[in-house]
C-alpha cells in the first residue's frame, strides 16, 4: 500500500515496477524473476479455501466416490471408429 497498490499482492511486474521507480532500471519480467531466485525468492501462492469447506466430506468423498470416479472412460462400441456421429456438424467433408 505504501508503493500506491490497493492490495498486499507483490507480483513480478508489481516488483519490476518498483525496480524502475527506485532504480530507474527496466528489466523485463523474465529477468525479474530471475533477480529474485538469485536472491533467495520463492513463489508463494495463497492458499485458497472456500469458507463453506468441510474437509470431513472431502475426505469422504475422496474415500468413496474418488475410486469410482477415477475409473478409466469405456471404449466406444463396436463399428464406430471416431465418436462423431455422421451427419454431425464435426463430420462434414467438402
């Protein structure tokens, strides 16, 4: 806030920006990222939780329905080879 963002997010074009402003060096924002990794710099990501989460029902649900889920697709029937239907739009030749 004290660099005039609204937010507390430093982004890597938030960090270039304030590189010129103090330095009056442009790098690009590849070459940023790269100034911070040399440094030390991560990056983090906040964590996103929806407030509604119950983690007891996601734990059900990837003990129980996951396993189904999961399952690979079945193979189309016999006699079809492409998933199209003919006469579908898809399947229009010249």
């Amino acid at each position: 806030m004290a660099h005039g963002w609204v937010d507390q997010r430093w982004t890597l074009a938030r960090v270039r920006e304030l590189i010129v402003r103090l330095f009056g060096v442009v790098y690009m924002v590849p070459g940023v990222w790269g100034l911070l990794r040399r440094r030390g710099w991560s990056c983090q990501l906040p964590a996103r939780r929806a407030v509604e989460r119950d983690d007891g029902e996601v734990a059900v649900w990837r003990r129980e329905v996951w396993p189904r889920v999961k399952r690979s697709p079945r193979s189309p029937g016999p006699g079809l080879s492409s998933k199209t239907r003919p006469g579908s739009p898809c399947d229009r030749r010249g």
